[in-house]
C-alpha cells in the first residue's frame, strides 16, 4: 500500500509563489506517476497536473503556465511549484501516485491548504 504525505501549503499573496512537496512510501515499485488535485471550499475534488515515470508533465488548463511538477527519485519526492497565485487557487492540495492504468494508488491524506488572500 502506497502512504502519502504531502506538505509545503500555507498563506500567500496574490501574485505570490508557494511549492508543496509530496512524499511516497510504502507499494513504490507500483508507481507509475504522481497526480496532483485540489478540492476548493463548497467544490469536488479537481485535478491538477501529473507527472509522469519518464518526467512527463501535463497540466489543467486552469494551472497551465503558473504551475511546475517536478521529480525527486532519490528522495521518493515530488514537488508542485506554484507561481502567480490567483484567489481561486485557494484549496486543500492532495498528491497521490497511480499506476500504469491511470488508477490512484494511495488513501486519500488530510491534503495540505493554500490560501490565497491579502
């Protein structure tokens, strides 16, 4: 079973930058990519951005240009860079890792909040 952690949220500006960290352990070798979502107050689960094994990268078009995913193997890591904060970014980040299928890997964790505001 994969186990994730993710941290690195707190408050920012707009305009700001802010990068979270995702850390696996556990099932690793079933590990195909890492996902990125957010969940806003009142709103469903959103999806993000991934990264793939080979360090492909892909983005919603809401985070298109602001966002980076970026890989650390040694360290079992991932990190989402987010640059040019907007209000609506505001949310509860989650990192999870999916298989070769596409399907989630790990539980759901407590996420980690952004806030967007001053």
């Amino acid at each position: 079973q994969v186990q994730i952690e993710e941290s690195g949220g707190g408050l920012v500006p707009p305009g700001g930058s802010l990068r979270l960290s995702c850390t696996s352990s556990g099932g690793i070798f079933a590990i195909f990519g890492m996902e990125w979502y957010r969940q806003a107050p009142g709103k469903p689960r959103e999806w993000v951005g991934s990264i793939s094994s080979g360090g492909l990268t892909t983005y919603a078009g809401s985070v298109e240009g602001r966002f980076t995913i970026s890989r650390d193997d040694a360290e079992n890591k991932n990190y989402l860079q987010m640059t040019s904060l907007k209000p609506d970014d505001t949310a509860v980040y989650f990192c999870n890792a999916r298989d070769f299928n596409g399907q989630l890997l790990a539980p759901w964790g407590q996420g980690t909040q952004v806030t967007v505001q001053g």
